[in-house]
C-alpha cells in the first residue's frame, strides 16, 4: 500500500512541476491552459494518495470535486480563448498584457 501512495504522491509532485513549468515557460494562451489543467492533475492525483495513505475516502471525495471544477474551468476558459482570438487574431498573452481599459 505504502508503494502505491508514495508513486501516487511522486507521479502528482512530477505533473504539477511540469504544469508550473509550461506555465512560466509559454506564451501562448492555449499552452498556459494546458498547463493549468496539468497542474490540476498533480493535485488529484495528490489527493488520492494522501487518501490512500491515511486509509481516509475524503482524498478521493476532494478529488471528484475538483475534477468537477477543472471541466467546468476548461469550458470557460476555451469559450474566453476563442473569444480572445476572435478578438484580435492573436493568442500570444503578451499582446493581452497590454491592453487598455
């Protein structure tokens, strides 16, 4: 059981470094999503086994949860991504960055 938690909790500390990773590295919008929802990834995949480790369902419970609210993200932000790009044809974030109010 212990094997499992530990590969579980390394597995999710891999994922979300390379979600942080491809978020600070990136500049295009559709890549910045991609690696939230990497990011999101690491932290179920953490929750299930820190679940699984203290013998406890609320990991698992918490998890169903948040994969509830990542497709939920994942729809707005691509309506708001496609909106972007209809917008000014463009899904660098920089261009975005500059935007006047």
């Amino acid at each position: 059981m212990t094997d499992l938690t530990g590969a579980c909790m390394l597995t999710g500390a891999l994922l979300f470094a390379v979600g942080v990773a491809g978020f600070l590295a990136r500049r295009n919008l559709i890549t910045i999503f991609l690696s939230t929802e990497v990011m999101f990834q690491g932290v179920i995949l953490n929750l299930v086994g820190f679940g699984l480790r203290h013998g406890q369902l609320t990991g698992q419970a918490f998890a169903l949860f948040l994969i509830v609210t990542a497709a939920v993200e994942a729809g707005l932000a691509l309506g708001l991504v496609v909106l972007l790009f209809r917008r000014s044809g463009t899904l660098d974030a920089e261009a975005w960055s500059r935007m006047r109010g």
